[in-house]
C-alpha cells in the first residue's frame, strides 16, 4: 500500500520504521518509556481506548466516564474513525481477529 499521508517526511518515516522493528510488548515499553512522557504516551493509549468504545456504540457520557477523555477528545477520535485515514479501523479490526 502506498499511503500519500499530510505528515509524511523523512524523519516520520524513520520512526515508523523504527517502531515496526519492535519484537515484543517489553520492547515496546523500553521504546516508548524513552521516546514519550507518561503523559504522551496515556493520551495515546486513551485515545485507543476511546476508539474501540465509540466502535462498539458507547455514549460520550459513558465513554468520558470509563477513560476520563474530554468530549474534545472523543469528538476528535470519532471524526477520525468516520472520516480519517481508517488508521484506527484497520488496527482495531486486526486487534478485533486475535
């Protein structure tokens, strides 16, 4: 697939390649723990979280309260996953086949 993505560079292309060079869970939190700030990387994981929740038909009113996400935030991840790259969907539908 040859993605043409607004943010494409060099330098986003290395980290890319970088990440899909991780092996394990344990790697991914060794990378991750130097790469981010705990901050970072919790609004990362809370936005993954918001995505499968919106996928399975949760109210913001339950989405807010389950992951502490402001309505913003959820807003946003819903535009993403109906009108965004399908970034979220492709994962979630891969995580989903496990």
């Amino acid at each position: 697939m040859d993605y043409n993505s607004k943010l494409k560079d060099e330098q986003i292309d290395t980290l890319f390649e970088v990440i899909l060079k991780i092996n394990t869970i344990e790697e991914c939190y060794m990378f991750f723990e130097d790469i981010c700030t705990v901050k970072e990387l919790k609004s990362l994981s809370q936005r993954l979280q918001v995505a499968k929740m919106l996928r399975n038909n949760k109210t913001y009113t339950e989405i807010e309260e389950n992951t502490g996400a402001s309505t913003a935030t959820i807003s946003r991840v819903s535009r993403c996953l109906n009108y965004g790259a399908d970034g979220y969907n492709i994962m979630l539908d891969r995580m989903d086949k496990k």
